[in-house]
C-alpha cells in the first residue's frame, strides 16, 4: 500500500458534523435516511450503519484510528517535546525519534507491531506518517552552534549589556546617526560554490571554484596598491604577515583612527561605538585613544554577538551569501582562471555594495533593540538555548582583568572622557577574529 494514498473515486466527503446533523435528523426529526442524507450531503449507506451500530459508542472523529499508535493527545505531545527539543539545540535525528516513540509507547502500553519489538525502535512507516500528521514539524539541516554560544545568550547576559546601553545612552543620548557598529569577518579565494540549476536525480553535481589552498588577503607582509583594484571607497588596508591575517591591537587602533577621520568624533561631539569582546579591542591603548578622542566604547557580553551584534544579526550574512554569487559569477566571466589575492577585493566590492544596504543596517539595529531602543527585543523562546546550563554572571571577577570587568558606566564616564571601559558576564577564554 503506497504511504500517501490519492483518491481515485468521486465519492462525497462529509464532515463529522454533518453526520451529526443527519442522525438528528433521522432520530429526532423523524426524516426517511435518503432524505436526512441528501439534505445534510452525507452518504446514506454511511448514514445506515452509524444509525445502527450507534449502540456500539464507536469514535469516528479520527480515521484509520485502529492503525495509529498514539491518540492525538499523546502525538502532540511528542511533537511539542520534539519543538522544545530544537529550540534548545539538542534536536532529534530520525532514527533517535523513532527510538524514543518506541520507549513511549512501552510507557503507555500501546498495542505496537511486533517488529518495534525485534528491532527496538518504530518502523520508518510510522515516523514518515507522523511527520505527514503534523506539518509544523520538517526535516532540516542545523547550524553547528558551540556550547558557549548556546549557554551564554541567557536573560542575565542581555541584560548586563541593555542596563550598560540604557546608562549610556541617557547620559549622552546619541542620536541614531552617532551609534556605530564594528567587526571583523574573513573572506577566502575558495568559497563553497551557491546552488545552480541542474539536471533532477543527480547524484552529484560539479562547479567550477578557485582552485589552490584558500588564502586571505592580510596573510601579507606589504600591501601594494594592486591589492585594492575595485575596493569600496574609503577602505583602508593593513597587512599582517606574523600574526596571519587576524586583528590585533595595533591594528584595532589603526581603525579607531580611521573611524575618528570620517566621524569627526570628539569629547564636545562622540559617538558610541558598540564592539564584541574580543582581546585587540580591549587593550589600554585603545581605550585610551577612545577616551581622548570623543569615542565611547561599548562592547556586548562574550559569546553574545551573533545575537546583540548588528553586523552580526542584519549584514554579514547576506555579505557571505552575495560575496559566493560575486566568486562564481567572477569565475563565469574569466573561464580558466582562478581568484587570486588580486582579484579577490574587486568580488568583496561586489558584495558590500549588494548587502550593506540601508534596509539590511536598520534592521542589524532594531532586531537586538539597539535602535529604536527596546529592551523587550527577546522573549523567554529566544533563551531556550540556555535551558540545560544557565550562566548567570559571576560574583568574584579578577580585578587585574580590565576586559573582564564589571565597571560601573556612571563612574566610568565623566565630562572629560567618554568612554565606557568594556565588559564582560564571564571570564571564558576570548577568541580571536579575523579582520577583513
């Protein structure tokens, strides 16, 4: 029997209600079957056997009900668990749901085909017919999330950077053309190629890409003006040989400087700056050059970026998703050649210009609340990764850790210098980040 039958008849279908109303009809109002059937479009053979195993108390409501396992209680349920288990990032495969319904339905002593028995697990059948039954549920591909990423996004570690943000903005209320973002993300001359259009049942289908070892292009020991051909406007490059392309200290400050040229920050004029923690964007220099240079930097609790951060919510996304149709379409138009370090700033143009755009940067701001401000950005589903393991921030932090430090902003800003020292919910090791 095929899994998904299609009718192949034209008979009526009824509803229950209708059958209802035609056994009142029939019982109540004394009307003939034919004519209580025809009047409430039901079937009258359907509507003679109802009327007489009525005596039985049979349950109609469901069909095929006797070749389920589950009622629909017990199935929603499953299918709720199933939800919560995703949203939690400890989702469930196929095999070890179908595992689980098994032990389910020993727990509830369900009449089960024997070979649950002999395998230990539900049938493939029973699972395809389950995903049929509730369409909420899908079959998808995760996104791998590290623990700390998954742990440390908790209410207590939102609101350490929302009770900073509010601090700040009241004391020197920045309007929205004063409030900044940075970060740091790598680009490669080979990226994964996007999706193409090809032949259906394909196994495997093949796409030109730059070949050779991936490389970056700060992996440099001197930056010649070649390198830049086709940059956006603006753009300033720093190599950095030993330390292999990655942000550093001397670099962080190299862009603060930058920054201060185009903003024309100063203390009577500053601009907030909002940053993740990461260890270049903490050093004493820096935040030195920010307190004299009109440049409050604020920076998001650690592992909390991909949420809090705008370029990580609204931009860099869609940079990668244009920067891979930028590299094949690239690729398409020099046939037989592959992206080198001198091409690859012309593709990274290409995709700047396609997904900086206004639309996505306000949407970066307003998903976290940052602006318009909104404390009530994130609701008790968008914590539910921090389930297993709540973090709430630590009481004894050391005081030789300036990144780590819980600085109070009203302290820490004065008339003179408005800076706000950066901080941290948790003294877990900072990665670095590579630079673009």
């Amino acid at each position: 029997m095929p899994r998904t039958y299609k009718k192949k008849g034209t008979r009526v279908e009824f509803s229950e209600a209708d059958m209802k109303a035609a056994l009142e009809d029939v019982l109540k109002n004394k009307l003939s079957l034919r004519a209580a059937a025809e009047r409430n479009n039901v079937k009258h053979t359907s509507l003679f056997y109802r009327i007489k195993n009525q005596h039985l108390a049979k349950d109609y409501t469901q069909k095929y009900k006797t070749k389920q396992i589950f009622n629909i209680v017990e199935e929603e349920q499953l299918q709720n668990y199933l939800l919560k288990s995703s949203r939690i990032n400890y989702g469930l495969t196929y095999e070890s749901t179908r595992k689980l319904a098994f032990e389910y339905a020993l727990q509830l002593n369900k009449e089960i085909p024997e070979s649950w028995y002999r395998n230990n697990i539900a049938g493939i059948e029973w699972m395809k017919g389950f995903m049929t039954r509730h369409p909420k549920l899908s079959l998808r591909k995760p996104e791998n999330t590290s623990l700390s990423r998954a742990t440390s996004f908790n209410p207590t570690n939102v609101a350490a950077f929302q009770d900073n943000y509010t601090k700040v903005m009241k004391k020197y209320n920045f309007s929205e053309d004063r409030i900044f973002n940075l970060d740091e993300t790598g680009v490669m001359t080979v990226v994964q190629a996007p999706y193409i259009i090809a032949a259906r049942g394909i196994k495997q289908v093949g796409q030109a890409v730059s070949g050779g070892t991936r490389k970056t292009i700060y992996n440099l020991a001197k930056m010649v003006d070649a390198l830049m051909n086709g940059a956006p406007s603006g753009s300033l490059a720093f190599p950095n040989c030993p330390e292999s392309g990655w942000m550093t200290s001397a670099i962080f400050l190299k862009v603060l400087d930058h920054l201060k040229k185009y903003t024309r920050c100063s203390r009577d004029d500053p601009i907030l700056l909002i940053t993740d923690n990461h260890e270049s964007h903490c050093s004493l220099e820096a935040i030195l050059f920010a307190k004299n240079n009109g440049i409050a930097l604020l920076t998001i609790s650690p592992h909390c970026s991909h949420r809090l951060q705008p370029l990580d919510v609204g931009v860099l996304g869609p940079f990668k998703a244009k920067f891979k149709v930028a590299s094949n379409d690239w690729l398409l138009n020099h046939p037989g050649r592959t992206i080198s370090l001198y091409s690859i700033i012309e593709i990274v143009g290409t995709a700047y210009a396609a997904s900086l755009t206004i639309h996505n940067i306000k949407q970066g701001f307003k998903k976290p609340g940052i602006w318009p401000i909104n404390r009530n950005a994130f609701c008790d589903e968008d914590f539910e990764s921090s389930f297993l393991t709540d973090r709430p921030s630590p009481v004894n932090i050391p005081s030789n850790n300036i990144c780590s430090a819980q600085i109070n902003v009203q302290n820490t800003f004065n008339d003179a210098s408005p800076t706000d020292v950066p901080n941290s919910s948790n003294n877990e090791p900072i990665p670095k980040s590579p630079s673009v």
